[in-house]
C-alpha cells in the first residue's frame, strides 16, 4: 500500500513545522488586533466610521441610504457597530481575527495543515487593511463551502457558498461551481439559502438595492488602485476626489462599468468551463482565476479586497509555483501600497505601484485560466 503521507519537508513552512507556523503567525495577529484595539480611541478610518454610521441610523439601509455592502455584510455590520469608532474598531478586529482563524481551520480540515500555515503566512502583508474591513467574512465561508465539498458535505457546502455570495459580490463569481458540479444536495443547498436571503434583501432594501452594490454606491470616477484609474492617474496626472471614503479620478461611464463587469462574465465562464473539462481542485487555479480577474477589472478596488486571492494561492501553491508567486507579489504589492498611500493622497510611487499590481494581477488571471494543471489534482 502506498505511503498516503506527504514528505517531511513539504510538512514544514519557513523552517518550522506547519503546526508551530501556524500557531506562530496566528500570535503576529493577536499583536495586530491588540494594537489596533489599543489605537481604536484614536480611529480616523473612513470605513470604520461607516460602519458606525450606519449601524447607528435610524433608518432603513438601500431603502433610505445607499450601502455598497452585500445584505449578510451589512447585517454583521448592524450587530457589531453603532457603538462609536473604537468600539466598532475592537470589534471588527476581533472578528476578522475569528474569520481568519475560521478560514484556516478550513484549509487545515479540507487540504492539511500545510495548506493552512501557507495561508496564515501568505496573507501577512494584508493585516493592517484587511482586519479594519468585514471582507474576511465572504472569504471564510467560500473556503467552507469548497472544504465541506472535500469532506463529503456537500448541502452544506451549497449553502456555505450562498452565504460568501451574500457577504461580497465577488463570491457570486463562484456559484456556477455549485451547478456544474451536478450534485443535487450542493445545488438545493446554495439555492435555497440564496432565494431565502435575496427575498429579505429585497423586502428590507427593495429592488435599488443590487444596483447600490454593483456601482459601489453610486461612485462615478475611477478608483485610483484600479486598473484603469491606476492607469490614469499614472498618465495624465489629473485632479483626483475622494467619492464614498475612496481617492478616484475621472469619470468611470455606465457603458465601460458594464463591459468591465461582462469582461469578468466571460473569465469566470472560461475559468468555469474548463474546471468542467478538466477537474481538478476548483479552489485552486479556477477560484484564482476567477478573483484575480475581479482584481484586475473592478472599478473599485479597496485594499482589503486583495483577502480573496490568499487561500487559492496557498492551495496552488505546489501545482504551480510560477502562477502562485504572481499572486503573492500581487499580495505584498498591497501591503506596500496600504503602508505607503494615505487614503486622500496618490503619487508617482503609489500609482506606479498601482500598475504593476495590476498588471501582475492581469497575468496571473491569464495564466491561470491557459496554463495546464503540473501537478495532482487536489
């Protein structure tokens, strides 16, 4: 019988075995959120006092006021905010500390721990912006949905991948998994729970609701960490606004938004199509594929969103180590960047910074949608 183990040194990340990585880089986040909590009386973040706003308004959310926040996010944010800056800043860190925790757990049960310590280690330049943002959420539970899947769960993996879609948008560009994998219990799954929560999306918010989601409530410019206003703002140097707490530049057409979004239609379709001819592992090159296109096209891009890449990267690691590196430069490009820029402010460096992550960002979608499997499937 073979051996069904991994070798000892695929057992070990930065030279300590993956158990001690793993509880090693889970104490470097410890230390983060008790800074940030220490900090949080002094908070200036423009998208942690949104978060209190509106868990403080007395009113209805997409009904009264436009929210950019899918319905599952903007409930957490209900629960955890409203009790001034620094309160909502120790919470939401406490929270994303618990969802990147969760996700860890989830590569550990579905690939091994090895998969997870790379996680916990690849996702350390993100810290600082991705524990100030709820966007850990939706990527927890898409990389429970997948392992549940590997485990045999496959109900409540349907329903685990509805409610990551119900907490960001860009999760919604993995439902098709659910579908083509022709498992009923998957499908009824995530059916049921996405007819659930978008009919109380829709009696809460009512039918502006997606709209104020998709155009990021309303905005009208390019953010400047985008491609195309990155591209711009590297090029004509032109004034720049701030527009719904974030720097943009220009003006960002309803046509060039739709063919932007249909753009990324059509990559997570290819991604999708040949993850149905080919197999392997979807949370690996398809799930990469489909969040680095995201990336790479979005109008919008908060440094927080980067999360999505971090567990298909670690996944992809030892299949492809040259489409796994793309994603990590893309990765510590936006830990740089968040270091770098303040959130009112664009220079020479940081828009420089800005093209090549997203250039990166282009090539690793490429790559990961064209190049040929290397190694097992997982």
């Amino acid at each position: 019988m073979a051996d069904v183990h991994e070798p000892a040194h695929e057992e070990r990340v930065v030279g300590m075995a993956s158990r001690t990585a793993a509880v090693a880089l889970m104490l470097v986040r410890v230390v983060v959120v008790a800074v940030l909590i220490w900090r949080a009386d002094a908070v200036v973040d423009e998208g942690l006092l949104r978060y209190d706003r509106v868990a403080a308004s007395p009113v209805t959310p997409y009904r009264y006021f436009a929210v950019e926040w899918m319905p599952a996010q903007t409930g957490v944010v209900h629960v955890i905010g409203g009790g001034g800056g620094a309160a909502t800043t120790a919470r939401v860190a406490l929270l994303s500390l618990v969802a990147d925790a969760a996700a860890a757990a989830a590569l550990a049960w579905g690939w091994g721990r090895r998969v997870a310590a790379m996680y916990l280690l690849l996702g350390l330049p993100l810290l600082a912006v991705a524990y100030t943002r709820l966007d850990l959420l939706a990527v927890t539970l898409a990389a429970w949905a997948f392992a549940l899947s590997r485990r045999g769960r496959d109900g409540p993996s349907g329903a685990a991948l509805a409610l990551a879609a119900l907490s960001g948008l860009w999760a919604a560009f993995l439902l098709p998994w659910a579908a083509l994998r022709r498992r009923r219990p998957t499908l009824v799954g995530a059916a049921a729970v996405l007819t659930a929560g978008g009919a109380a999306w829709y009696l809460v918010g009512g039918p502006k609701a997606p709209i104020q989601v998709l155009s990021y409530r309303g905005a009208t410019g390019w953010d400047v960490q985008s491609t195309v206003g990155g591209i711009l703002d590297a090029l004509t140097g032109g004034a720049t606004f701030l527009e719904g707490g974030i720097l943009r530049i220009g003006f960002a057409p309803a046509w060039a938004r739709a063919v932007l979004l249909l753009a990324v239609v059509a990559v997570a379709a290819a991604a999708w199509r040949r993850w149905q001819r080919d197999g392997g592992n979807p949370a690996g090159r398809t799930a990469l594929a489909v969040s680095a296109s995201i990336l790479a096209l979005a109008p919008t891009y908060p440094a927080a969103w980067t999360s999505i890449l971090v567990p298909w990267t670690a996944l992809i690691w030892e299949e492809d180590r040259t489409l796994a590196t793309g994603a990590v430069v893309a990765i510590a490009l936006t830990g740089v960047l968040a270091a770098a820029s303040p959130a009112d402010e664009s220079t020479v460096l940081t828009s420089t910074i800005v093209v090549a992550r997203q250039l990166v960002l282009v090539g690793v979608a490429t790559r990961a949608l064209i190049s040929r499997r290397t190694i097992r499937a997982a």
